[in-house]
C-alpha cells in the first residue's frame, strides 16, 4: 500500500500508485482518463479536447493532439494498458471519428470541470490526496523513470523522435 510519497517517484513507486488509482477508476472512461492523465502527462483541458480517433488504439503509437487549454501540440505514446482502456470504453461508446470522446452516463460531453472531477474522485477514493505532494507531476516523472528502465524506452524515444 503507498502511504507517502517523494516527488521524484521510482519506477516501482509509480507503478503501485498507478495500479491503485486505477483499482479506484469506475469505469474504462475513467481508467483510461486516469492512465492518459498521467501516462501521458495530459491536462483535464487536453482529455476534454480529445476526439475518437485522436488518441491511438494500437499500442506503442505516436500521437499528438493540440492542448485543450493553450493550443500547442502535445505529444505521446499510446501505451498497451491505456489502449484497453480505451478499447474497452469504445465497445461501449457510440460516436463517429471527430466526434468529442469522452461522454458522461447521460451522453453528455466531458467539459474539463467533468474532467477533473473524475480524476479528483479517483485521487479521492484511493485515499492518495491524504499525501503531501501527490500531484500528477510526481507521477509522469515515475513513468519516465519506469520507461528508462524497460526495454521499450527505446522505442518510445524513437517514436517521440520520428
């Protein structure tokens, strides 16, 4: 169980906060919501902004996306856990390419104040908002480390390269 945590997080400490944030996600809305955010290091702005088809469905993908809240591009890798996620949310999502992606029980859009509800319950419910520092910062720079550690850090610089 994670009690504490530093600001520069390690592989294995990222990878325990991930897997309980995502043990707390209702949904795969939200556990992809979750997984994007800080996988990705992706804004509530940005998520609310994204649209079926933005964001890869093969792992392993390179993507960009323009900021939800400033404009500038973002870019990333589609990664094997946040792909499921996301297929998962699809099977049961009905929506065209180009049409915003994530929707609300009612079929509502996401606005970034839903957005970052989710992702505040989520911290919520797993108790980790109790932790001085926590912040989604913290725990992009885990999955950095997490990807320097593992055999695909270099085909994920060779993507973000190319």
């Amino acid at each position: 169980m994670v009690n504490s945590l530093s600001t520069e997080p390690g592989a294995k400490e990222a990878q325990a906060v991930m897997a309980k944030l995502v043990s707390f996600a209702d949904s795969a809305r939200d556990r992809f919501i979750v997984m994007a955010a800080f996988q990705n290091g992706l804004s509530a702005s940005d998520l609310a902004a994204l649209k079926i088809g933005d964001y890869p469905l093969e792992p392993w993908m390179g993507f960009e996306t323009a900021s939800g809240h400033v404009g500038k591009c973002r870019y990333g890798v589609s990664t094997p856990e946040t792909c499921g996620y996301l297929m998962a949310y699809l099977e049961k999502r009905e929506g065209q390419v180009g049409e915003p992606l994530l929707v609300g029980k009612r079929g509502v859009f996401l606005d970034v104040k839903e957005v970052n509800k989710v992702l505040k319950g989520v911290i919520h419910r797993s108790g980790l908002d109790r932790i001085r520092g926590f912040s989604a910062k913290c725990l992009q720079r885990g999955f950095e480390a997490t990807l320097r550690c593992s055999e695909n850090y270099a085909r994920v610089l060779d993507i973000l390269l190319s």
